[in-house]
C-alpha cells in the first residue's frame, strides 16, 4: 500500500516526510482509503530490506515508478 502525498511538488521534503508518516497507521488499518487513489507517481525502496535489485511496476493510472535499491560496497584496486 502506498499512501498519497497530494500537490508534492509545492511541499518541502521535510513537509512531504511529516504527511508520509502520519498517513502510515491510519492507511494501514484502513480507515484512510481515500489516501491510496488517484496518483501520478510513485517513488518506492527496499534498500532498506536488504534487496539489491526488483523491478517495480506501476499501477494505472499512474505515469511512472522509481525503484531504488540498497547500495553495496565492494573494494576497488587503485593502480
């Protein structure tokens, strides 16, 4: 589930983090159903599960998903 950030484009980061957050219990117990409809975009990670590679897929109407993933350090040899 993925909760809706309305007009984001107007909201600071730290703005769009606080909304994010106080949709997440309300969402989740479904008495918010109107924050899951009508999006554009989404952006989704699970770097922080330990996934190194997925493949999102956006749900119509939507126009677009970004997916990020966990960053994994490998040692480099420097000639």
């Amino acid at each position: 589930m993925v909760s809706v950030i309305r007009n984001a484009d107007l909201r600071s980061l730290r703005q769009i983090s606080a909304e994010a957050k106080g949709w997440l219990w309300p969402v989740f117990r479904g008495i918010l159903p109107e924050a899951l409809s009508d999006s554009t975009f989404t952006v989704t990670s699970l770097g922080s599960l330990g996934i190194s590679s997925f493949t999102p897929i956006s749900n119509a109407p939507e126009v677009a998903i970004l997916g990020g993933c966990g960053i994994e350090l490998k040692p480099q040899s420097i000639d």
